[in-house]
C-alpha cells in the first residue's frame, strides 16, 4: 500500500516541455535583442562629466532634473551628495561642448528654477577606461557567481542539479538583461548589483526545491521521479509564492517612491524575481529530469559493516 497520495501533488511535469520550449524562446529572443539592439548603459560604464554644485538651501531635485531636461540635458542623472545642500550631477559624454562650457551650462540651468545662491564646487571627467573596467569586473563577477554555485550544487547533490540550477539562473540574468535591452532601460551599477542578489535569490529557491526533492525521493519509494518532484514542488510552493510576493511588494515600493536613481534596481529585482520563481519551479527541474536525474543519485550510501552477512560458525 502506498503512503502517499501522489494524485494530490500538482502535476508540474507534465509541462517540462512546454516550459523548457518557453524558457528557449525567452532566451533567444533576449539575446537577439542584446546583440541588434544592444543595451543603453549608464555613465558608470561609459563615462561622462561629473559635476557637483551645492545649493544654499536644500535642493529639490526633480526641479533640477525638469530645468537640465529643458536646456538640453534629458539624460543627467541628479542625486544628493553628502546632503541634501550637495548635488552630484552627471552627464554622459557631449562631443559638441568642452568640459568647462558644460559645467556653465549646467549652473545656468539650475539658476533658472533656484533662487538661492548655487556653487560649482568641482568638474571632473570620467573616461571610458574606467567604465570598461566596471564591465569587465562586473562580468567576472556573475561568472564567478556562477562557477562557485555550480561546484556547491554539484557537492551537496549530483552533477545533473548542478547543471539544472546554473541553467535557471543563466536563464534568469539573460532574460533580465532583455528585458533591459528591450524597453531600452539604463543598464548601470545598481542593476549590475540587482543581477547579483538575483543569483542569489534564484539559487535559495532552487536550492529549498532540491532539498525537499532529496527528501520524497527517500520517502516515496514506489513513486517514479517526475511523481516525486511533483510532490516536492508542490510542498514548497507555498513558500515560494509567499517570499517572492512579501519582496515584490518591497520592490514595488522602491520602484514607485524610492526616487530615480534606485528606479532601475527595483525594476530589475521585480521582473528577475517572477523569472526567478518560474526557473526555479519549471526550468530547474525540468533539466534535472530531462538529464536523466534518478532516485538512487541521492540516495546515501550504505557501508556495510565488516563481518556482516558472514554465516555463523
């Protein structure tokens, strides 16, 4: 007699296929997108002016940004430096204007909507080598993201988990990264930075959806594997659901008023989270299954003693 109600379980794997078809289609359109369209970086990666004015009284930065966006400056970034008296500006790089006229401009521009008094305190620019420093230490960083995550998996269950779990969070940062290239969204630190707490996101859950299916494989003994990691997903979803709906409604509130410079992060965590949560329930398994995953892979060990099933003398 069994002990369990397989019939209870969702049936998830029914739709490996399908999900797996998705996922590719997602993933491909994603990359033609990065490769034609490209992605719009920020000034952390391809440098620009910075200029830091402060303000006599405190600055209201969406009166700054609107004056700057009429005087031919759409894309400057503005946030507080310091306080709330210092403002960081920055602005990508203007082949048409010298470092000094921008700095004038700018000052210009910020007199038009503030009647106090406001200082230029520095201009510097920002090469190009330094933004592609950022990438290339920003790429080994995913890279190496994924190399330490895929030796964890591969020693805690089984080389097939291992390359299901880097494949859903493969999965998770390339179609995050379309997403971007797609709506044209600026890719800058701050995203980069979402990217990586994303792979950590995404591997927690795999990682609670490995462990339970660990769990019924030594449980359900007469049930077949998809059965059993049916039932797993199952347990679990719950949880998931819930910790990915809790962060989204903190996301949800950064992406609404937690101001400009932040907008872009939240966006990134938001889309990458629901990503997330579909990889780790559907693409994760799916491979793992696909790959020929099996009840005995995780099954422990057994040592036989010395002198046992020796006969009696």
């Amino acid at each position: 007699m069994r002990l369990f109600n397989f019939t209870s379980a969702l049936d998830f794997m029914r739709l490996k296929w399908w999900a797996i078809g998705f996922s590719t289609f997602l993933v491909v359109a994603s990359l033609v997108s990065i490769f034609t369209k490209g992605i719009h970086l920020g000034l952390d990666f391809t440098g620009g002016t910075v200029i830091e004015v402060g303000f006599e009284q405190q600055a209201d930065l969406d009166k700054v940004r609107d004056s700057l966006a009429k005087n031919g400056f759409p894309d400057a970034v503005v946030q507080y430096f310091g306080n709330t008296t210092e403002v960081l500006i920055r602005i990508a790089p203007r082949e048409d204007l010298q470092t000094a006229e921008i700095g004038t401009q700018i000052l210009e521009a910020i007199k038009q909507v503030e009647s106090g008094e406001v200082t230029n305190r520095r201009v510097e620019v920002v090469g190009a080598a330094v933004g592609d420093e950022l990438k290339e230490d920003g790429f080994l960083a995913v890279i190496s993201a994924f190399i330490g995550i895929m030796l964890y998996v591969a020693a805690r269950f089984e080389w097939r988990f291992s390359v299901g779990a880097v494949a859903a969070l493969v999965h998770d940062v390339i179609v995050t990264m379309g997403m971007f290239s797609i709506l044209g969204l600026e890719f800058d630190l701050t995203v980069l930075a979402a990217l990586l707490a994303l792979i950590g996101y995404s591997i927690n859950d795999t990682i609670v959806v490995f462990d339970r299916i660990r769990e019924m494989f030594r449980k359900m003994r007469d049930a077949t594997v998809e059965e059993s990691i049916n039932e797993a997903i199952t347990s679990t979803l719950s949880r998931t659901t819930m910790t990915s709906f809790t962060t989204a409604l903190t996301l949800v509130a950064l992406f609404f008023m937690g101001g400009a410079l932040i907008h872009n992060f939240a966006a990134a965590l938001i889309f990458g989270i629901a990503i997330g949560t579909y990889s780790s329930i559907y693409v994760a398994s799916s491979i793992t299954v696909i790959l020929g995953a099996s009840r005995e892979d995780l099954m422990p060990t057994v040592i036989e003693k010395e002198g046992e099933g020796t006969p009696p003398v």
